[in-house]
C-alpha cells in the first residue's frame, strides 16, 4: 500500500490555492444546478397554471359574448359603420380585459422562468478537475 505524509513543509506551492478555488468552484456548480432544477419546476408549474388561466379566458370570452359582438362587423357592416360610437363600446365592455392581462403576465412568467433555467444551465459545467492521489 502506497501512502505518502505530507508536511506543512513539502506541500506543493499553490496547492492551497488550488484546493480552495476547486471548492470554490464546485460550490459554484452545485449552486448552478440547484437553481436550475428549481427554476426548471417553477416553469412547469407556470405552464400548468398558464393552462387553467388560458381555460378561464376562453370561458370568458364565450359568457361575455365578445365572439358574437366581433362578428358583427362581418354579418351587418353596414349597421355598425352607423352606429360604430355605439359598437366601439359594446366591443370594450364585452372585452374580459382582466383574463387577458393574467394571461399575458402569465406568459411573461412562463418566459422569464425558461430564460432563467437556461442560463443556469450554461453555468453548470461537467466535472473535469477530479483525480485519484496518484494522478490518474
């Protein structure tokens, strides 16, 4: 069995440094991957919420009968080029303005959150630095 003492005399020089910047770095990776994984489940729940949010405008649309009101102006142009004050307003009031705002600071939420799990998933970096005592 080959074992070999080291004293605070014969260390290397540097050895020190590069020991404590090894850890330095591995800390940085494993940090890199938590983060990753956290902002990776994150993301899947937002796109799962996203989903639900989306079903809430689609039965807010159809219950406000903004659909119907839209149409119009392809069925009767006529009548809302006479009445278009009258129109505008019934377009504006139909219009479900909250579930489309949620659905956009949904997808806003969605989109930082993927961004976020891709950068950290650049900053993680294989394993390379790692050796047996004799080198190999």
């Amino acid at each position: 069995m080959y074992t070999m003492s080291y004293s605070a005399n014969n260390l290397p020089p540097g050895l020190f440094d590069k020991v404590m910047a090894a850890i330095s770095e591995e800390r940085a990776r494993l940090r890199a991957i938590r983060n990753f994984i956290i902002s990776s489940f994150c993301s899947v729940g937002a796109l799962i919420s996203a989903f639900f949010v989306w079903n809430g405008l689609v039965r807010e649309l159809a219950a406000s009968g903004f659909g119907q009101y839209a149409s119009l102006i392809f069925v009767d142009f006529q009548a809302v080029l006479a009445n278009w004050q009258d129109y505008g307003m019934s377009l504006l009031e139909s219009f479900p303005a909250v579930n489309v705002a949620a659905l956009a600071g949904e997808a806003a939420v969605v989109m930082i959150l993927i961004k976020l799990a891709i950068a950290y998933a650049k900053k993680i970096k294989p394993v390379h630095h790692l050796k047996t005592a004799n080198g190999i």
